[in-house]
C-alpha cells in the first residue's frame, strides 16, 4: 500500500512548476492557465497577480506578498540566522542548498515583524522558491520562534501558507516539526492571541496536516489546492474519478474546514477589520 | 514451538560468538541445514536487519504482531469503547481502558491485518479522519480521569481517499497535535511497526516514544521518496538508508526515548520482545507518573521543540 | 412606506384610546376603509394577535424579518465564518462576529427563507447537527477572545432527515446545552420568530432570553401536539393555547427575561421593534459583562435550574 | 414544514404500546415481535427480559432493572417527594396524572442510591408506564439532584434511558429540563465523575439530545431505537426509504454515537468493570 500513499509531493512539484511561469520576465506573456488568455505579466503584477480576465490567482514572490500586506517601512526580517544544514548528509541535498543560497533565496518561510494598516503583526510568509516551501528544521525553528514571541508579547500572527508538506531531506526531523509547531501554536493559542492563517495554492501534506489547519481564522485564496494526500495519489488510490472540484478552496468551505474565500486584493481590508475587531490597534 | 526454541539457541549462540569475536558463520550455516531451518534462520539475521531496508520489510512483515496484539497481552480487562461522536467509529483505530499492571490506563492503537480479510476490515492499518478524532475523545476522557494513555502505533499513513480529504483528514492529524500536547496526563507512544509520516506522528505525541528494534518512523514512505527525489521507485533501499528512519537510528539520534531489542524478530516469537517492552513501559510509566502536570506538559514541549536547532 | 406610516398612526391612536377606556372601533373600521387599509389592519389588530395561534401565525409568517435581517440591522462590520470543521458549513446557521454598538460580538443566527429557493437553500430553517457543531466552535472562540455571543433564533426545530440522524442530531444538541452551560463569556439569546423544540433551545443557552412579541417557544410545535394529543392536526390552535407557548404568557411566567413589544408586527414595519429590541440587548449587555465569569456561571446556571420546582 | 418535524412521540406511542404486552399477564405466552416464537413470559422474566429463542430485549419494569443491577438491600429511592403536577392546566393532564398516581405509579424516573456489585451508586431507571417516560419538571428535577448529590459526594452516576422525549403537557418547563439536566451533568464533568448512560429501547426526542447523550460511557442495548426524530416522521419528511437498521443502536454504534453494545444479561458485570476501573470501589 506505500507506494500508493505518496507521491503527492511529486505531483505537486510538477503542479507548481507549471503555474510558476509567472516568475519569469518581467515583459513576457503569460498565458492564464485557468482562463487561456495570453496576458502581460506587469498587468498581472499590478493586479496583485490575479489575472485581469478571470481572476485566476497566481503565485507571486514573498516579496510581492510583503508589499500587498504590509505597511511600507519597518519591516523587521525575524530569525533569519537559522539557515538549513544537511542533518543526514542525504544525497544531493548539500548541493541544492548551496545553489539556493548562492541565489539568494532565503528558506521556505521568511517571517516579518511589521505593521498592516498600523497595527504591529508578526507575518509569516512561505516561500514555494525554497524546496517547494518545504518545511524541514528551518521552517519549523522559525514558526516556533515567532509564536513564542507571539505568546510572549501578545502579537497577532499571520501565515501566508503554501508548501509542498513535509521536507524528505530531513527525515524524522521534519516530521517532528508538524509537532513543534502545533505545540507552540497551542500554547500561544492558550494564552488567547489571534493567528490567521490564509491557505494559499497550493498548501498540502504535513503543512495543511499541522499549523495551516490550526488558524483561529482560516482564510483561503479562491481555487487553492488544499489537502494532505495529492489529487493523483488518491485517484491512484481509489481508481475513481475525483469530484469537481476536490481539494479547492471551494471544496474545503463546503466540507467546513474554511471560514472564509478571500480575493488577494480585498485581503488587507478583511485581515484589517479581523485584527481591529480582536482588540489590536 | 519447539522449531522457535532452536532458532532462538542457535541466534543467541550466534550473537555470544559474536560477541567474543569468533566467527561461526560456516558451522551456523550447517547447523541450520541440519535442523531444516535455513530459511527461517536468514529471515531474522541479525546482521542484515541492520540495513534499512530489511527493517522496513521487517517492520512490515505481515506476520508480526500487530498493535491490537500488543495491546491484548499488554493490557489486562480491556473495554473498548467506539466512536468520535461526529460521525463513525473508524475500525482502524482501536482504542479504550483497561489496566497495564494494575494502573488503569487508556490504549490507542492502529489495528492492522494479517491476511487481506483483516486488512480490508482495517483499511490496511491506514486510519481515516475519524479515527484521529476518536483517539482525541479518549485521550480528554483519559486527562479527565488522570489515565495514562498508551499509545500502539504501526500504519503506513493516514488513508489517502475522497472521504478521507472531504471530511478533513489534515485538520484531525493538526488537531490531535495541537491537542495532545496540553494533555494534563502521562502519554507514551510505542512504535510497534511501520511508523508512516503524518498518520503516525498524530499518535505520538508523548512523554516517552519507544520504538522495537523492527519498526521505523518517517516523514514519508522509502518508496515514495524513492519516487519522488531519486525518480525510481526501485531505491526504495537508497531511500530507507538517506532517510535514517531505523529505530536504532532514531535511538542514536535521541529522538527517542528507548529501543526495545528483537533478539528474535517479532514475527518469529514475540514473547521476549514484549517482555522487554513491558518492562521499559513500567519503567517509563513509573518515571511520568510522579511529575505533576506542569512537568509534564513542560517535558512533552521541551521534548519536539529542540528538535532541529 | 406612507402606508406604514397611516397604519402606524392608526393604530397607536387605538391604543391611546383603549388605554382611556374609549372604545373606538366603530370609527377605526371607517377610517380603515376610507384609507383602504382594511386588510392591512386586521393583520395586525393588537387584540387579535393576543391569541396564541394568530401569534403563532405571526411569528411564522413568510414575510417576517428573519434572524439575517435581525443582525444585519444590529451587527455592524459584520464577517461571517463558516464550517464546523468536521463536515460541512450549514447553511441555516449564519455565524460570525461583527459589533454591537462598539462592542465586538459573535452573532449565531437561523437562517430561514421568504421565499421557496431561500428556503430550499436555508432547509426551511431547519439545522443540521454541522449547523449546532458551527455554533459552538464559535461560540468557543468567543469565549477565548472574551467576546459577547447574541443567538438570534427562528426556527422550526432540528432537521428530522436521514443525514441528520445520522451526523447525530441528538448529540450536536446536547452537546451544545452541556458546553454553552459554562461558557465564560456573556450570552443573549433572542427569540424573533418560531422557537421550535430542541432544535430551538439548542442556542438558547444564556443569561438573558429576550422574546419578540410575536413569537414563540414550545416544546413541540402546535401541529405535533394535536395531532399526538388531541387526536387531530386541526386542534393545532387549541394546542397553541394549551401550550402557553406565547412571549406573552412566557414573560409572565418569568421564563425568559424580556418582552418586547411589537406595536407594529415586524412583517408590516420592523423598524420600532428593531429598535426597541436594540435597546434592550444594550440594557442586558451591559449588566451581564458587568459580571466575572463566576457570577455570569451561577447566573447562568440558575436560571434553568429553578424551571420546574 | 412544522407539522412534518414532530409527530414522532405519536410513532414513538405506538411503537411501545406494541412492545408493551409484556406487562400484562404473569402465565401468559408472549408472541416475540423479533422471531415470532410464542414463549412463556416467565421464563422471559427468568432471563433478564430477554427473548430465550432470539434474544430480543423486551421492555422490563423498573422493579425488574433494580433487581438486575443493584444488590439487594440497601437500596434507598431519592427524591420521590417530586411529583407531577398540572404546571400548565393542560387539557386531561390533571386526570392522568391522578390515575398513574392512583396506580402507584412514580414519574419517568426513579432514582436509587444502592450498591452495584459492592459499590455504591446512584443510579436513575426510566419508567415507560409512566407518560412513555417522558421528562417534565420532575423527570428534570431528580435528575440534577442526582448529579448535584453525585457531585457533592463523588458518586458515579448511570442513568437506564427509555423515553418518548420531552412531555409536552408541562410545555415550556419540559424543554428547560433539557438545558437543566445538561447544565449539571458538565458541573458533575467537571469535577472528575464519571457518568454511564444505558440506552435502551426507545430513547427519543428531547431525552436523546439531552442527558441521554452526554455520558462518559454511552451504553446500548442491542437493537434499541435511538434517535431524535421518530423514523416515520422522517419518512414522510424525506419520502425515501429509510436505510436498514436506522436508528438502531448497531447504527448509532457505527456511526460514533455509541461505545458498546451490551446485552442485559452482560450488563452488571460491564458496569462493575467501568466503575472499578474508574477507581470507585
Ligand atoms: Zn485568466
Ligand atoms: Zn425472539
């Protein structure tokens, strides 16, 4: 039965090298994969990365992320010193690693501390460019590190979560940060603070299974992949044809797992109003 | 029987050889032909279930005890108890009270079969979304009456099917984790077998995880990483080592509390094997169980969150 | 809307007149015709709708604001949340949290149609036990950020269907009377319309249950009581009677806390009762977040606990 | 719509008045409305109420239940000095009430305070003879003295649950029992008791969704009716066939509402291991 159970994250991979697309050219075409329309790639970005057609939502940078949810100015870059480390010498991972940092590109989750709209959140924002936004030691280090500092100094937190699950390369270490990170959640949860989480395309397996499913508020972008098991590991699985529309943001409201659908551009308002009305200023 | 205390002499005479450094391979193979137990003698080499991959197979093996054996010799007057109170009662998941000892304590554990009959009945070990929220209502009845609670794990995963994601298999894995780590009551998880990813990790948040020697616990399937990273479901093996997910790894590694040595591999006699599982439970029981509850909770957080830095 | 306005007046100088003793009903009746209001007046001739089964029809009339036009009007800044995070959003449970006056809360309504698709779509106002699980998720999120909960209810009662059966109606009912029992946070629950059964209590747990005239509560609908009892759907407005089920005769009885007054019924103009009513829950609001969550416990508690003896 | 929800108690009547001949005569044969055998009613009576051929569980009088479950001697009635009274002037219900209490017949419960295998218990039998066991004021009042007893002097509570549901002669004050009675079971909860319901058959209405569902351990009788919503008023609700088995405790059993399924002739010995084990002694 193993081998049925798995190869998600293959699929994912896949799914998402597709739609990256967008990160391309800056004066390039980009054909729409939901609406087929060949569209301008600086419109998209001015759009929030929402295809002016039909409103597709595509993946942006976390750097376009910062900017559509962040007040401009004192942004803090938090935990930035925990960097990745081959912990089980596992192959080709060192050499992957090495060529991710020589670009610059910083682990599956930056977290920021900053205001929105005035009031001071702490933000984390993962990051598909890194492994898929894979979460090993680092993305679990740090997502800990800023619910304790939630905890500790009575901070709303917010997630942007997109992730291809658990990260392979580092075993049982990451799986154990399904656990950490939920701990922390629990205790910063205890201590009644607020943390919004906003499920992304595409968020799935040990993430969606440990704190993207643990948001007081859980918010989704409109046709999110969202699920543990990939779509085509379960119709291996099962040999049927799965439902219209299985595994979308749509899906996950009706099944009752998603307090909300949110368009990209009308996530700052409704993050806004969800901080004023639990008492931050 | 009598063919398993052979096999049990010859294994042992084997391991004190070893011990003193004389080599007798050359007349345990003869003495294996003699007695007709070669096959059998090779299935638990001791040597070779070192490599990862035979510990996979071995923890799979389909005639090794499974967690409800565990439990039943394990834990004496047992009442099973049925449900989530949502919606089913997951067969997977087999859970209820009974007494380890004479200390009343709550069990959980993923039942799995030994023939097809059996698998199907237990979804081949792979519990569904009410399963998790079942083994959460017992463990909140379990903290109310100050039980312990015993975990018995071996699953390849949480069951990857339509239902399964329809009625959120990923919140009730997140939710059991975020639950069970403010559990005011002692927990300890045994990995019995296959300790496969997010479905087994849901049932292992605890004081204390023990692992038999056969058993593994990892972020994915050999197979499936195989798939995914090395594009060759075939290095499996490749996997099952780059991923270091033995219990003896995981023991050096101190991500657990305690490896439980098979002198003879479990599906051959498991008496042994569980006697010393016993004990360490007793052990470990009897070490949580004096902690008061801010202890407790303070151990279980400190023992996830220094894992990575 | 000028219409409203003639009724309005007419009726207030009805009451004016009754109120010293002159009997006016020779002119009213003229005047009705002259204006053309005839069939507007009877509707909601005060004295008519003492009796139970008139107000039993008006609590169920179709054009009667239903609880989304209650919070609409009170609730500003509102967002609705959805999903009881096991399987499935009801959607005749409209829950979320917005802000009374300055103050945030969490509003809990039944949603019902005023016409067949809204009904079709709001299951006649009728939950299923997802709706009564939805509740209490977020009612227990409104105790954790220490927010008031308001519960606006209408309706017929839970929804006697399979799957309901099935998800364990019986269950999500009781278990939201065993939780709401010792929530910490201050709780309002207002009848607007039919208050039918278990279905209906199940989010009526609080320290203040405020009525709207023309509504009702009972422990079975009028329909069901006659016909079990008496033998005879049609002795439905003989069983309203018997019932006692009336704002009216619940108010005298002390049962719930406040009536209010609905000079107009709302189906014809909402406007003053709404605002009556909005007074009234900033009244009561006030008074009970004055409490420490021992205080608002006992209150609680008492208050069911001395119905019967 | 509302004339579709209810009706159930009506079905609920029927029902028993069917299952009822039991009660009548001591020499008489039975027809067993499972396996249609017609059996002498003693040796019925000989077996806890169980049919010798099919082992269908008939009704039994709450004198029989006390002389299955509880020891002899020592068995103290609590809160008998409650008794129905005409709250609402409902049409007949004065006349019916003195007609039971002219038989001798006391309310939907009665309430012991007795050993069970050694252990002392308080323990509530629902009575059918008595307005198909429904909860008015005074099924609702001794059964919160009798958690508030059980609270106070840390006693394990079981409840023997049989009911029509909420009585609706008493109107308004019998729905309150429902809200009453699970108020002080989550007070009894919270300080650490432990409560065993046995489900037996018909547990319906405002009685199912109440204290019938909120024990530690719920226990059912096999084959019992439990719902909230009778099966024929759900019938002419849906106008489907209804699924077999609906509403049985094997049903409730598979679909989680259940912990076990206990024969009554198993029944003592079951409750003394859940009350050992809970440490009563
Ligand atoms: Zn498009
Ligand atoms: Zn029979």
């Amino acid at each position: 039965m193993t081998s049925l159970i798995v190869n998600h994250i293959k699929n994912i991979f896949k799914y998402n090298i597709k739609k990256r697309e967008v990160n391309v050219e800056e004066n390039s075409f980009l054909q729409c994969p939901q609406c087929k329309s060949m569209i301008y790639k600086k419109d998209i970005d001015k759009n929030y990365g929402i295809c002016i057609e039909c409103e597709h939502h595509f993946q942006i940078s976390n750097k376009q992320w910062k900017n559509i949810l962040l007040d401009e100015g004192n942004r803090i870059e938090l935990f930035g010193e925990y960097t990745a480390n081959d912990l089980l010498k596992f192959p080709a991972y060192y050499d992957k690693l090495k060529s991710l940092k020589r670009k610059n590109i910083n682990e599956g989750i930056s977290i920021s501390e900053a205001k929105l709209n005035g009031i001071k959140v702490l933000v984390g924002i993962m990051n598909t460019e890194f492994i898929m936004g894979s979460m090993g030691a680092v993305v679990g280090e740090r997502i800990t590190l800023m619910f304790e500092k939630g905890l500790k100094e009575k901070l709303p937190v917010i997630i942007i979560a997109r992730s291809g699950g658990a990260r392979m390369q580092e075993g049982i270490v990451s799986l154990m940060q399904m656990v950490k990170t939920s701990a922390s959640i629990k205790r910063y949860s205890d201590g009644g603070n607020l943390y919004t989480v906003v499920l992304t395309n595409p968020t799935t397996g040990g993430v969606t299974a440990s704190f993207a499913m643990l948001g007081d508020i859980i918010l989704a972008e409109p046709e999110a992949l969202i699920g543990f098991a990939g779509p085509r590991v379960i119709q291996q699985t099962i040999k049927q044809t799965l439902p219209d529309g299985f595994q979308r943001s749509e899906f996950l409201l009706e099944k009752g797992f998603v307090d909300a659908i949110v368009k990209r551009s009308d996530l700052k308002e409704k993050l806004t109003k969800i901080l004023k009305i639990h008492n931050y200023k | 029987m009598k063919e398993n205390d052979l096999i049990k002499a010859l294994v042992s005479l084997n391991e004190k050889a070893k011990k003193y450094g004389i080599n007798i391979s050359q007349e345990m193979s003869k003495l294996e032909k003699k007695i007709g137990l070669a096959k059998s003698i090779r299935k638990y080499d001791r040597k070779k279930t070192k490599d990862a991959w035979d510990q996979v197979k071995l923890a799979r093996n389909i005639e090794r005890p499974k967690p409800q054996d565990f439990i039943n010799v394990l834990i004496k007057d047992r009442i099973e108890l049925h449900g989530d109170r949502y919606f089913k009662d997951d067969k997977t998941i087999y859970g209820g009270i009974g007494y380890f000892d004479d200390i009343p304590v709550t069990f959980i554990g993923t039942r799995k079969g030994k023939n097809l009959k059996d698998n199907q009945l237990y979804n081949f070990g792979m519990p569904n979304p009410e399963g998790y929220r079942k083994s959460l209502r017992l463990v909140k009845q379990a903290e109310k009456f100050k039980r312990p609670v015993l975990f018995f794990v071996d699953t390849p995963g949480a069951y990857p099917g339509i239902a399964s994601e329809e009625h959120g298999i990923s919140e009730a894995i997140a939710r059991n984790l975020f639950e069970f780590s403010s559990i005011k009551t002692p927990m300890i998880s045994i990995i019995t077998g296959e300790g496969g990813s997010g479905g087994a990790i849901a049932l292992s948040v605890a004081e204390k995880i023990i692992m038999m020697e056969n058993s593994f616990l990892s972020v994915i399937s050999p197979e499936g990483c195989a798939s995914i990273l090395f594009k060759d479901p075939s290095k499996a093996p490749l996997a099952a080592k780059s991923l270091r997910l033995t219990a003896t790894e995981l023991n050096k590694q101190k991500i657990i509390d305690e490896l439980i040595k098979e002198i003879v591999p479990l599906h051959i006699d498991s008496k042994d094997g569980l006697s010393l599982l016993e004990k360490s439970i007793r052990k470990h029981l009897k070490e949580i169980m004096a902690l008061n509850s801010d202890e407790l909770l303070n151990k279980r957080y400190k023992k996830y969150r220094k894992i990575g830095f």
